[in-house]
C-alpha cells in the first residue's frame, strides 16, 4: 500500500473510517490525552508538541484543512463541555490550565482528529512515522482479518452467499439462451459475458483479473461483491429473455450482431443508470481501500468508505461467516453445482 497521506483526502478518509485499525493504532502509540465523556482529547499545544513543531504551525493546517479536521473530530469547546475538560485536565496534570486568564473556548482533537493531522503534516518527522504506522498497521490488520489474502474478502458480507447462488441460477439461464437462439460460436459465452462487465464496471473478465492479481483458475465471480452479482444476475436474467423473445418473433436463431444490437439496446435503458453507479462506486472504492487494488476505468467513482463497510468486512460478523463458509464448502459447491 503504497499511499502519500499528505496529498490524498480519500487515503486518509479511509484510515479513519477504519475503526478496526484506528482501535489498534491507539493502543499502540498511547499518546496522553485527556477524557471526557466516552473520548480522548489533545489540545493544540499537545498536539504541536508532540509533533515537534510550532504552535503557529498546527493552527496553519487547522485554517487550510477546517472542514476536514472538524468532520474527523476537531472541536470549539465552549461553556459545560469547556468546564469540564478543563477540570479532567487539571486532574490528568495536577496543574490549573486556567492560571491568569479566563478561556470562553477552546480548540481540541480527538484521537481520529490528531492523527488527521499527522495525515496533513509535512513538515513533522514524528508525523511522518506515524503515517507509516498507520499504513502498517492497517494492512496487517486486513491481512490478518482474511488469512493473509484479500483475494475473497468480498465473502465476509452477508449477503454474498444468497446473491453467489441466485446468480449462478441467472448464469445458467443466461447461457442456455445464447445456446438455443444465438448462432453458434465457439467465443459467443465469454463475448457477450465480456459485453456484460464492460457495461457494468468498464472491465473485460481478463482485465479484472490482472487488476487483482487473480490467477488463471481463479473464478473471477467468486471476488465479485453481492452488490456486482446483483447487477449481473439482473443483467443476465433480462438479456436472456429478450434474446429468446427476439429469436422467436423473427422465427430463427439470432446472429452475433443481432445480439451485440440486442445487447446494446438492452443497456441503454435508463433503469440501469443509479444500480451501475452504486455497483462501480462499491468495487473501486472497496477495492482501492480493502485490496490495494485500483480500477483505472472506475478512478472517478471512488470514494472513501464508511465506518459501517468497514464493519461488514473486518469486524467480528465476517469473522464468523468465513468461518461458516469454510465448515460448510462441500455444502455450498453442491448448490451451485445442483441442475
């Protein structure tokens, strides 16, 4: 994971989205901060200090990064919550910080925020360690999450099994179409598999694969996330039955240009447009974040993904599901094996 924190919001949106490994980055550096309520908090002067860096410096990055720092934590603090953070820090360092001059308000970060500013500061070689920490951290946690391999990280969710199976059901049905109304051709099933992702995430099944470092025997949909099957399955399934419609009206099989027409008629509906766009954002956002993987074709689709994402692949619910789905492998093959 090679990633420049520095210049990249989405990079960094993606750390902290990740609480999983946030969890794991405070237990491992154990900065000092002070409670209150159900957090940790720096002020500006911690935070310069432990950095290293002027004062004058933070209050630079909070002025050029307000929006971001403030989405990620960093807060005014003012009237009950000012008095009492101000009490838990008179107790954390037997000292008054409010000698000589009476505050109205103050300006703190939270740990996401602190380390949101080790992600925006350059100048810091204590932030630049910490960037690196953070970026070890996290691939160590996904590597450990999926048995050293993100490969089938798609098959901690859910909903993957349920939509593996009924699209296996639509494949089938897909490819019997082309069997029966579509002129024969030893290349027609991967063609028009091919025309299938290009229209869904711009990608042939080859050009997928050398983007995730699949090998030969890999099954490219045993990676496809629930959201990418979905969306095949509903593909599969309308063009099988256009394709025999068609092939019916006119009283004969359909050629290879008739069905690319057919095809491309069939894509153009306007239904497709919002189901296409959440597919691409879920695999190149998922992908670039989870996988290190990143879709050229899908680049303006990405987005950082949420705390609950993280959640649905590296929290303890997919922990059981691999679990699951490996006790029960034998299971699974002969229902996706059955007629």
């Amino acid at each position: 994971m090679n990633r420049d924190l520095t210049v990249s919001r989405i990079d960094r949106q993606n750390i902290l989205n990740n609480e999983p490994a946030i969890a794991e980055i405070q237990d491992t550096i154990q900065v000092q901060a002070i409670p209150l309520g159900d957090k940790y908090f720096l002020t500006k002067e911690m935070v310069a200090a432990y950095f290293g860096v002027d004062i004058r410096t933070i209050e630079r990055y909070i002025s050029s990064n307000a929006q971001e720092l403030s989405d990620n934590g960093y807060e005014l603090l003012k009237g009950g919550r000012l008095d009492a953070f101000i009490q838990s820090y008179n107790t954390v360092f037997a000292t008054d910080i409010n000698v000589g001059r009476k505050i109205r308000s103050m300006s703190v970060f939270d740990f996401r925020a602190f380390l949101n500013m080790a992600m925006l500061l350059s100048e810091s070689d204590r932030a630049r360690a910490l960037r690196q920490l953070m970026l070890d951290i996290v691939i160590d946690l996904i590597n450990r999450r999926t048995g050293g391999g993100t490969k089938y990280i798609n098959q901690r969710d859910k909903d993957f099994i349920g939509a593996s199976l009924q699209e296996e059901n639509y494949r089938r049905n897909f490819t019997d179409s082309l069997k029966r109304y579509v002129a024969e051709d030893r290349y027609k099933y991967a063609h028009f598999t091919d025309m299938i992702y290009i229209s869904i995430f711009k990608e042939k099944a080859s050009q997928y694969k050398k983007i995730l470092d699949l090998k030969a025997s890999d099954k490219v949909r045993d990676t496809f996330y629930s959201e990418i099957l979905d969306i095949i399955a509903a593909y599969e399934s309308g063009l099988a039955d256009a394709i025999k419609t068609e092939s019916e009206k006119a009283g004969r099989v359909l050629s290879i240009a008739e069905t690319e027409e057919l095809f491309r008629s069939f894509e153009s509906m306007a239904l497709w447009k919002p189901l296409i766009q959440r597919g691409r954002t879920k695999m190149a956002s998922r992908d670039m974040a989870l996988r290190d993987a990143f879709h050229y074709q899908l680049a303006e689709y990405i987005q950082p993904l949420d705390r609950d994402e993280y959640q649905k692949f590296l929290g303890a619910a997919g922990d059981e599901l691999e679990r699951l789905m490996v006790e029960n492998q034998e299971v699974l093959k002969r229902l996706k094996e059955r007629d």
